[in-house]
C-alpha cells in the first residue's frame, strides 16, 4: 500500500475516475482528499496575460494594469493550478522544507502540457540564484521538466538575492531590478521559448527573464507556471 506524498496519512487508491478524467496525471502520488484540493485552471477561460482562473475568458485587472504601466508586451502565461491553500503547502514542503520528492506529482502534467504548448519551442526554466541552490540543494523548476529537453540558458546575477525571494514583500519585490543575465555563446536568435516557473504571483520574475530572452533576439516567448 501506498501512502500519499503531500499528507503522509492517506493510503493512494486508484479510482477508475480518475483514469477516465486523466485528472491530472498526479493520482499516483497523492490521496483522493489531498487530490481534491488542487484545483485545475481551465485554459479556455483564464486570462491571456497570466493565466489566472476565471469564469469568462478577459484581460484580468492585473494585466491591464500592467499593459498600462509597461511598454513591455503582456506575457501569454498559462498556469496549471490556482494558488490556494493547498498549493501553499505543497510549496512549504517542496521547496522550504525540501522534500524534493514532491516533484513527481506535478512532472507528467508538465510534460502533458509542454508537449501541447511547447510544441518545437525551446523550453527555458527560472533559475534559481546559488545561494537558494546551496540550501535547497536543487532547483524546484527543473524538478518538474524530468523527461523533458530543457536548456538552463538563464542565470542569476551572482549575489543578486541575498534574502530569499520569497520572504520579501511584495512592494519590494516590484522594485527588482533585473537578476536575470544569459550565459554567454548561447544563441537564441529567430527562437520560439517557452518559460517555466513554479509561481505566478506578480509575474515581476517572468517579465524580468522575458526581457533578458527580447535582447538576445528570440521571435517568441510564452509562459508556463505550475500555479497562479
Ligand atoms: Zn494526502
Ligand atoms: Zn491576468
């Protein structure tokens, strides 16, 4: 018997349902209760901008805001799951408490979806700085592209986050400047790029790499977030 990932109580049972839905290709690792608490964001209807669930398909607020404030174009992001309760917690054990095996539940939903969007693309992950590296041991994005082709062509300005991303304040984390810079010799003129990042929350860290990936010449970026 297995027991569930996330909660560590529940046994996993496969339901034939699940099978039929092809849910979300995470029923292997987590029970039906924790299963449950992600909800899925139907592209159909979520904003083009940032992927945000929504009932009717429209520029959400947020992106018209930006749109407003930026001369930069609006990110065409799709995003997996809503950033609720449940996808915080996971976040607490995947990536502060490191449990690094809390990958596996969302992987095959990311290759499912790569092979969809990301069709001839060139699929980028958010780096994360070498500080983060160091304590996490790992880069929570890349954990999710196992068995996907990846190139890591972003990397943090060496020292740029010295307090973790995360703990900072929102206010402050829109004044960042760009932490982003490309390795050298790596072409990606004419490219069609499709980001990964694990949250999309101001979408400040998207916008910053869509910039670094504009001056080197790509012809098209899109995005992809495992929550918004
Ligand atoms: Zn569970
Ligand atoms: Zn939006």
């Amino acid at each position: 018997m297995r027991i569930c990932l996330l909660c560590q109580q529940n046994s996993i049972e496969s339901n034939l349902l699940d099978w039929l839905f092809d849910f979300t290709g995470h029923e292997k690792y987590l029970c039906q209760k924790c299963q449950q608490q992600f909800i899925p964001i139907n592209p159909q209807t979520a904003c083009p901008g940032c992927g945000r669930k929504q009932a009717v398909k429209k520029i959400c607020q947020d992106c018209q805001s930006w749109a407003k404030n930026s001369s930069q174009q609006l990110l065409n992001n799709r995003a997996l799951f809503c950033y609720n309760l449940q996808m915080k917690k996971y976040f607490e054990k995947y990536k502060f408490q490191g449990d690094y095996q809390l990958r596996l539940i969302f992987q095959k939903k990311f290759q499912q979806v790569i092979k969809q969007i990301g069709n001839k693309k060139i699929i980028i992950p958010i780096p994360v700085s070498p500080t983060t590296w160091q304590q996490r041991g790992f880069n929570q994005v890349e954990g999710f592209l196992a068995g996907t082709d990846y190139l890591d062509v972003l990397i943090v300005k060496p020292d740029f986050f010295k307090d973790s991303q995360s703990h900072k304040k929102r206010y402050q984390r829109l004044a960042l400047p760009q932490p982003f810079t490309l390795k050298s010799q790596i072409n990606l003129q004419q490219k069609d790029c499709l980001l990964i990042d694990d949250v999309y929350t101001t979408g400040r860290t998207l916008y910053h790499a869509s910039k670094v990936l504009q001056a080197a010449g790509v012809s098209s970026i899109k995005s992809l977030t495992l929550a918004r």
